[in-house]
C-alpha cells in the first residue's frame, strides 16, 4: 500500500465513525413501496404501473372465472400462455415436422395463427360478431384478443355467457386439429361450426338453467346462425349434446 493510499484509507475510517446508525439491533428488510414497510403484490404493482414497467401479466380472470369445463379452462389457460403444442412449439422441441397450418395449408401452424388469424376458423368468430353486431377487428395475440372480447362484452348484455366464446372456439378448433393431425379425419365447416355453436348453447345452459329453452328453439337459432344446411338435423344435434354432457362430468 503506498503511503497517499494509507492518507485516504484513514480518512474513510473516520468517515464510517461519525455515522453511529439509526438504532441499535439486527439489521432488517423495509420495503419502501408500502407504509409499514411490508413487501404486498399490490404494492410492488403499483410500483411498478407507476414507473412504467410493461410488465405482461396475465388476464387470468378472464380464464378462471369462466363458467365453463374444468378442462377447457386448464386448455384455455395454456393457450393464453402459447405452451399449447402447435406445430410451432413441437418444432422448438427439436421434432422434425412440417409447419403448415392442417386448416389453410399456407401459414406456419402457431398459437395466434391457429386459434385467432386462420382463415377457415376466422368464420366461427364471425358467427358471434355478426350476432352481436359490433365491429371488430382480430387482435395480434391471444392475450389482447381475450382482453377486447372481455371489453365488447362489457358494453351489452349477457356479459357472462359472451366471455364463454373463446374459450368454446378454440376448443373446437383444437379437437378438429387434432384430428385432422392424429386420425386424418375432418369435418366441413358447417359441421364445425355445428359442433361449436352446440357446445356452447350447453355450457351456457348448464350454468343458466333459469334461462328455459327447449331443443327446438336452439334448433332454429342455429339454423339462423349456420344457414341452410342439406346434413342438420336432429341426430347431429343429440350427439353433440351426448358429446357436451360428457365433457361437463369433466
């Protein structure tokens, strides 16, 4: 140590002597973002909000708190959260596989591909925005399509039954997927938009069992929804219900 080095290290203890501290005992934690100085999730939200942080959290209200399936809100939960194995996904994982989208056959099958931006499904979408009548146009991601849906619904009635959508859509886009993937089968458009219009009539009835209408009455609204179709008839309509009851027992 060099003899200007020992000066200024002398100086340093000195400085350190003077402070005598702020009270004697253990040294603890203080959260500075909360009045008594405990560290809260609020808090640090706050914060965060406050300094702009772009934090991405997850609209997990709009996933848990929908009345549907267990297993479609668990499905739900990890499409919001692009872990589904889309082919995409497999891919990352190191499988050799082709990319291509089973539905348009011209994109890369990926999470907001698939479930929101395809232009087969794009039509049971439509479905459900031209009932309602509002304008519309698909957000870039899973997470910003759930957000405005959740905030067109609020605009209007049947708040609770309008937040099922989504959730009723991409798991009928996810089995047909599949099936088309694993069993090399499909079904018409007509079909699927059967499937997912039948689907959801049962889910919102199984939660709204105040709301009476009978198997005629949804007959005609899906009639209105899909059009004239030669293959709708009753036996489609009692195995989708077969189908729906099964995944409510889930």
């Amino acid at each position: 140590m060099q003899d200007w080095e020992v000066e200024r290290l002398a100086e340093f203890y000195g400085t350190l002597a003077q402070f005598l501290g702020f009270k004697e005992g253990e040294d603890t934690l203080k959260w500075k973002c909360h009045n008594k100085g405990l560290f809260t999730i609020s808090s640090a939200y706050r914060n965060m909000n406050q300094m702009g942080s772009q934090v991405n959290f997850l609209p997990w209200k709009l996933i848990w708190k929908v009345k549907i399936p267990y297993k479609v809100v668990v499905f739900t939960w990890l499409v919001v959260k692009e872990v589904v194995l889309t082919q995409d996904n497999r891919m990352k994982k190191g499988l050799d596989l082709c990319s291509r989208c089973f539905f348009c056959e011209c994109e890369t099958e990926t999470i907001n591909h698939l479930f929101l931006h395809c232009k087969e499904w794009v039509k049971l979408w439509q479905i459900f925005i031209n009932k309602r009548g509002i304008s519309w146009s698909m957000p870039g991601n899973i997470k910003e399509a759930l957000a405005c849906w959740n905030r067109d619904g609020n605009q209007s009635g049947h708040r609770e039954r309008w937040k099922i959508v989504p959730a009723c859509i991409w798991w009928t886009i996810w089995l047909e997927r599949n099936q088309r993937c694993f069993e090399n089968k499909s079904c018409s458009m007509e079909k699927m938009k059967l499937k997912c219009l039948t689907l959801f009539y049962f889910w919102c009835k199984h939660e709204y069992p105040h709301e009476d209408e009978d198997i005629t009455s949804m007959l005609r609204v899906l009639k209105e929804f899909i059009g004239k179709q030669q293959h709708f008839c009753i036996s489609d309509c009692k195995y989708y219900w077969n189908t729906s009851r099964a995944f409510l027992c889930l």
